[in-house]
C-alpha cells in the first residue's frame, strides 16, 4: 500500500531504505542489532531524513512503560548525534470526557507522559471544524528551539493542498457581535459618538449594548471640537 501511494505522489522509492533491508521486516526499538543498524544507515550521507513509523508499531510492549521514554530519547540522541532529524508518529488516547471535540493538546498523547520530555517539537494533527472534517490542521504544541509558528490547514484527496488553518467554529455572545461591530465602525478612522450610536440603533443594539462593546475593547474617548469621538487604543490611524 505505501508502494502504491509512493508512486501515485512521485516519489523516489530507489531514495528510500529500510535499515533491516526487507521492508516487510518490522522494526523494534527495544532490539539492540535494530538499533544498531538504524544508528549505521543514519550515518550515511544520502540519508537526509529518519522516520518511525510508529513508537507503538516500533515496540507495541512498551506502550504503558518507562521503556517508551528511553526509545524517545535515543531516538533524540540519534538525531543530535547525526545532525538528521527523526520523524516520530505516536497515537493519541481515546477522547475523555473533560477533552475538547475535535481538537488535540499534549495531555491527548497517549501512554506516560515522560515520552514528551525528549520531543524537541511535537506537531498535532486534528480537525477544529467537525463541520469540515476533511480539513486538517497541523499545529506545533511543543517546540524547544524557536516560538511556535502559527498552524496551517491541510485537505488530503489525490494530492495534498494546503489551506488557511480551520478554527473551532465560536458562537459569539451579544456582547461580543456588538464588539465586532464597534471594532469594525473604528478600525479605518475615528468616529464620533453620536454616528456610532445611530450605526448601532440601526443594527438593533441599544445605548448599553454599545457601551458594553467600548467596555471589551477599551475604546477611549477624547472631547473634540465640542463632541465625543471614539477610537481603538493604540490604533495608529494614518
């Protein structure tokens, strides 16, 4: 099966090696001659890149033991040790009840949670938008060497096609439509109160309403010309 997807995307089979020689083979971490031979070919300068698929597939025993956290950190040790990154695939836990929907954090990694200590960046796949399930995002929610770039969105059909990462669809409050509004009346330039008044009149708000929206997002007044005019703080208006 992954031959077949291989092909379909192009890729170079002939680039890439299985340390044990016959693909077919499976690979276990906790085997010392496995190790061996993967230290070996990661040494080799065509190899540019190490994956494991899975932590649970390379040693399905260790999956509730601290021997998952030793494979991890000689999975990290081989990496700095060759300068080459590995690539780890893990599964999560199923959802619990206190868990978001759709959603994926670090306490979702399955098995003891010293597995993470090693991981110098871990990535998350998951599906925000249970109304578009086919729209993944993938997301770091662990990263020791740089500040986590922001998430993107990806779609897998014959190829794949990346996108604008997905949100949780919100359902806003009153409160917080009235300060979308208020923010948008404002974000081009000052306006005074009495127009914004009237703009929210107009939309079905009362006088408290907007209030309540100037409240969120700290819109400051300043007395201008004998009437009030509003602006969004620290909005640098050209």
């Amino acid at each position: 099966m992954n031959l077949a997807r291989a092909k379909e995307m192009n890729l170079p089979t002939d680039k890439i090696y299985s340390p044990l020689g016959d693909p077919l083979d499976d690979f276990r971490l906790d085997n010392g001659d496995h190790r061996a031979k993967l230290a070996t070919m990661a040494l080799w300068p065509q190899i540019k890149l190490i994956v494991v698929d899975s932590l649970s597939g390379a040693d399905p025993t260790a999956e509730k033991s601290t021997q998952d956290a030793k494979n991890v950190n000689w999975l990290a040790a081989l990496a700095r040790d060759t300068q080459k990154p590995v690539i780890l695939t893990h599964h999560l836990r199923k959802r619990g009840l206190f868990d978001i929907e759709g959603e994926v954090s670090l306490d979702r990694i399955r098995g003891i949670s010293t597995i993470l200590q090693y991981a110098r960046v871990i990535w998350a796949i998951d599906t925000p938008n249970l109304q578009d399930k086919d729209t993944k995002r993938l997301s770091v929610i662990k990263s020791n060497l740089a500040k986590k770039p922001e998430p993107i969105g990806f779609v897998i059909d014959d190829e794949i096609t990346f996108t604008d990462a997905p949100e949780k669809p919100r359902n806003e409050t009153r409160v917080e439509q009235a300060a979308d509004l208020l923010q948008a009346l404002l974000e081009k330039e000052p306006r005074s109160a009495v127009d914004i008044l009237d703009e929210f009149e107009q939309a079905g708000y009362s006088k408290s309403g907007l209030y309540r929206a100037k409240d969120a997002l700290s819109v400051v007044s300043i007395r201008k010309n004998g009437r009030w005019v509003w602006s969004l703080p620290q909005k640098n208006y050209e």
